[in-house]
C-alpha cells in the first residue's frame, strides 16, 4: 500500500520536527508493510517575505490530491498572525472542508503537569473544536474609516450542517470512549449562536442515549480544565473557544511540545491535515532542542487516519514508553536537557 502525504514544513521550528519525524515515517513504514511518500512543499512566511503570499495561487489543487498533509508550524516575527492565518492555515481547513478538530489532551506517566497534584495518568480527553466556520469565519468590515468614530464588525457563522456535523462527531467518540460529552458555549451572553448550539447538542444528543452531556460555559470550562482536568472524556466546542481550550489542555498536560491535532475531512473527499498544536516557537529556533514528540504524536494520527492503525498504537506506545523512563533523554520543555535528535534516536530503538 502506497500513501502520498503533503509534508509543509513551514516556519521556525517546522522543519527541525518534521525532519525530526522522516526516520520514524521509515521505521513504521518498513515495519508494517507500507510505503509512505512524503512530499516536501516549502511554503510559508519565507516564501511570503519574498512573493507576497505563503502559497502558490493553486496551492489547494496541488493539495488536494494527496492522502494526508501533515504541517510543521507556520508564523513569523515579521508577519502579521492574521496573515499567516489567512494565507495559509485557513485556506487549507476551509478549502478541503477540514470540519473536525481533534486535540487530545493526554498527562502521560512520567511527565509532570505545572498543576499541583498531578504526577501522570490522570488527565485523558478530546477536545472536538469546529473548524471552518463560527467565530473564525471571516465575515465582517470596518466603517468610518479614520473619523474617530470607527466601527468594526466581526461576525460568527453557525450552520446547521457544520454545528451537527461537530457535535455529531463528538458524541460518536464519546461511544468510543467513557461516554460522556461536554458542550462548551457562552449561550448567557450570545444568545443567538450559543443557543442554537445547545438546540443542535439537544437534538444530537437523543441519538446517543447512552452519551451524558454536561453543558458548560467556556468561562467555567477555563476553570474546570485547571481544577478538574480529570473529569472530561469528551470535550466539544466552537472554532473559537476550541482554539483557546485546547491551549490550556496542552499545557496542563505538561508540555505545548507533546500537544498533537488533526484537521479530519469528514468526507474523505478531500485530504486530511495533521499538525502539532504548537507554533513555529521562535525562541528557540535553530537551538536543536524543540521537542519533536507533537509531530511524531500527530504523525500517529496521521497513520490511524490511512487505515494504519497497527503503525499508529506502535508511534503512541513508543512515546508512552519513552515518556515513562526516568532515564530516556527529554528536550528541555520537559525538564531534560537532550537534543531533538536524541529524542529521535531513543524512539527509534523503541520503535
Ligand atoms: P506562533 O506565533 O507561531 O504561534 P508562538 O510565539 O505563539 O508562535 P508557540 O510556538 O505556540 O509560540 O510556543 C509557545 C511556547 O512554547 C514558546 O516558549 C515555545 O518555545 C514553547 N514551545 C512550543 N513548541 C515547542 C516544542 N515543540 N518544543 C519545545 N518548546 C516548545
Ligand atoms: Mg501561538
């Protein structure tokens, strides 16, 4: 079995980890009988600074032939976020219709969380965030113009198929897992989109009558993912408040350098695109010690999605198993003081 996979490296530290993750590509390749072709497209802020745009004007068709993507990191200090957002990250979620955004959030034994009490094992959920549209859905303007009495507007889109099609995920994971959904909204203050979500959460939910749901505010959800990480299984959530908790779930489980996502078309009509959570971290660019387990994590994902499963649990056990030894080298986020490539290294003997 064949599968091409689009690899764009992209910025600061994109392309130490996905360089970081080609040894291990081969490894499980050869191990399990497949054949994995990774094919490199340099796009990002270098190619912006230099043409004015991240990716060529027929970047998506070039993509949208592949059985998966898998990006680095994309963001510079000399581009603005919201280009870098709009040029290029964007385009590919919404453009191949990348609906679902899962972001486990996983405290593995032997790595210690900045939270008070917790020495492993105990926090293990998914963030389901809504990836092409809500709050991130590009609409709106500016008025006035320089009259000091400027007006911005900034719209959120829910549709039915796109709030069902999140939701609907989530509790078909929750049957997968503990069975327990927890709906994140803001439906005091926002009582247009937030509440048909929790209409769309209460018409989903009589389907899956063994799923519970717990409806929370994305207020006390920041609270609760820092007192009582332990108690979610499942976690849903809008584009936007999706994005700022699985922040907080990245760090709580010790490290923005272990945190993996994946971009999933739900069709399959169109690729997939599996990233780690973390940015192209510029402060320690070029230093050699970026943690390379996100990408490695999100290449697992990437293999479970192809129908690799076998090559997916062996990614995930190795790092488990490195993880738990007080002994395997560990990069720096995580207390160590190893180099990328010796995380790598130990993998690899693990693998
Ligand atoms: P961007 O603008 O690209 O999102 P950022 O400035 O938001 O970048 P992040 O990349 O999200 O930064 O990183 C936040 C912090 O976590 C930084 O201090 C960074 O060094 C650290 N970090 C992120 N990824 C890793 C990694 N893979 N290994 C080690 N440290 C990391
Ligand atoms: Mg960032």
């Amino acid at each position: 079995m064949v599968h091409e996979v689009a690899s764009i490296p992209g910025d600061g530290i994109g392309p130490e980890v996905i360089d970081a993750v080609q040894p291990v590509f081969d490894d499980v390749s050869e191990r399990f009988g497949f054949h994995l072709e990774l094919v490199r497209y340099d796009w990002g802020s270098e190619r912006y600074l230099e043409s004015g745009s991240m990716m060529p004007d027929d970047g998506l068709d070039e993509l949208a032939g592949y059985d998966a993507i898998l990006l680095g990191a994309v963001g510079h200090p000399d581009v603005p976020d919201h280009v870098t957002l709009n040029n290029l990250l964007l385009p590919i979620r919404k453009g191949f219709d990348q609906a679902i955004c899962k972001r486990p959030a996983i405290l593995f034994d032997g790595v210690e969380s900045p939270l008070e009490g917790y020495n492993g094992g105990d926090i293990d959920f998914v963030v389901y965030r809504e990836n092409t549209e809500g709050e991130y859905a590009d609409m709106g303007g500016q008025e006035h113009p320089g009259h000091g009495h400027e007006v911005a507007v900034q719209s959120a889109v829910f549709t039915r198929t796109g709030t069902e099609r999140i939701v609907r995920a989530a509790f078909e994971a929750a049957t997968e897992r503990e069975g327990r959904v927890t709906s994140i909204t803001k439906s005091n203050a926002q009582a247009h989109s937030m509440v048909f979500w929790d209409q769309i959460v209460e018409d989903v939910s009589a389907e899956y009558p063994d799923v519970t749901v717990e409806r929370l505010l994305v207020d006390a959800a920041s609270m609760d993912f820092i007192r009582r990480p332990e108690e979610f299984d499942i976690v849903v959530a809008s584009n936007l408040f999706g994005d700022i908790l699985t922040d907080i779930g990245a760090i709580i489980t010790g490290s923005m350098g272990l945190a993996p996502s994946a971009n999933i078309n739900v069709s399959g009509e169109y690729p997939s695109m599996f990233e780690p959570v973390h940015g192209s971290a510029p402060d320690i660019v070029g230093d050699g010690v970026a943690n390379p387990l996100a990408t490695i994590l999100s290449a697992a994902m990437l293999f479970d999605h192809l129908g690799e499963t076998e090559a997916g649990d062996a990614v995930w056990s190795a790092v488990t198993d490195q993880l738990a030894d007080s002994d395997a080298p560990r990069t720096p986020d995580l207390g160590g003081s190893a180099a990328t490539a010796q995380v790598v290294a130990d993998l690899r003997t693990r693998l």
